[in-house]
C-alpha cells in the first residue's frame, strides 16, 4: 500500500507533463516498451512534488545518459544498491536495463551474492566492493580505490560514486513511500517479493 500515492497522469501540471516527456525522452525513448518499463509509479509520486522532481530528474538524467560509465558499469552498480537496500522496484527496473546492457542473467544473480566472488573480472569486482564499501562506511577503501583508479578515469571514479549515492537515495525513496512497482515489473522482482 503506498504511503504517497502516484498522482494520476492527467493530475499532472502542464509543466511536469512537458518536463517529464522530455525526461523520458532523454533516457528512453518516446515511448515505454516491454524493454524500457514507464516507471509511471515513481513519476506519478515525485509528480505531487514538482519543486523537487524536477531538479533531481535534471541530475539523474546524467547518471542515466551522460554518464562516463559503460551502460553494463552503471547497471551493475544500481543493482548491487538495490540488492543492499532490499529495494525491489528497483532491482526490476535495472534488471530490465542491465539486460540490455549487456549483464547476463548469470552476472545479474550473482549481484546479490559475494562481491568478491572469483567469477568477477577484477574490476567489477572493484565497483561492486565499493558499493558495500560506500553503502556501509561512507567511503571506498584505500585498496579498492587503487584498483578503481587503475582502471577508471577521475570522471568515472565521480560518476561511480554518485551513481551509488543517487540509487541508494532513490530505494529510500521508494521503499519509504511505498511506491509500488507497476505490472510489468512484477515477473523481474526479487523472489522474496514476488508473492
């Protein structure tokens, strides 16, 4: 049961209409499809509160389209955030996109175990150890960030770690209010959701 509920679409200002259309423009295209879900429940939430969605949608447009991360990079750091805050409408957003992205569906069932597994190239390894580092300190430990900066650019190594700040944010907003995921999401929820 949400807590907030998404406003209905035609609830909506003329002015987050436009801004959102454009949003989704950006990042997915015109129009949703079975590989590009809507998130019309998160929008139709952060559509009651216009003076904030809008300059968070601004900032997230980046970390979804003009990010310096891979595509692959970003998805598998959404979804270990995910993984971490048990966030399900989350997972099954970016298990959508992290297909498309390029992660097998072995990779992304590995997320949610071990980030030191042995399977992972070392520096998916890096980025995922960073994730539980940053979620749990508040800071990426001296001997992954060598093995980040080896690899990544400065640009990168910011990217990577407000991608996790951001996504972090994001489950909190999604679990505190009780946004729940539309239809099409369901079949990609975590199992213990699922039910």
């Amino acid at each position: 049961m949400p807590r907030i509920s998404p406003l209905p679409k035609p609830e909506w200002s003329p002015e987050m209409t436009a801004f959102v259309d454009g949003f989704r423009s950006a990042v997915i295209g015109k129009k949703p499809t079975q590989e590009n879900q809507s998130g019309s429940h998160l929008l139709g939430t952060l559509a009651r509160y216009p003076a904030l969605a809008q300059p968070f949608l601004t900032f997230n447009r980046h970390l979804l389209s003009g990010t310096s991360l891979t595509a692959r990079q970003r998805e598998l750091l959404v979804l270990r955030v995910a993984h971490l805050r048990q966030c399900g409408y989350e997972w099954a957003q970016h298990v959508i996109l992290g297909e498309r992205a390029g992660l097998t569906s072995e990779e992304i069932a590995r997320i949610s175990g071990e980030p030191t597994a042995a399977q992972w190239k070392p520096l998916d390894r890096a980025m995922l150890a960073a994730v539980d580092e940053l979620l749990a300190d508040g800071i990426i430990a001296d001997v992954t960030w060598t093995t980040l900066s080896g690899e990544l650019t400065e640009d990168q190594l910011m990217d990577l770690v407000f991608t996790v700040g951001t996504y972090a944010m994001v489950a909190m907003t999604l679990r505190s209010f009780g946004i729940e995921p539309e239809e099409a999401l369901r079949p990609y929820l975590p199992d213990q959701q699922k039910g």
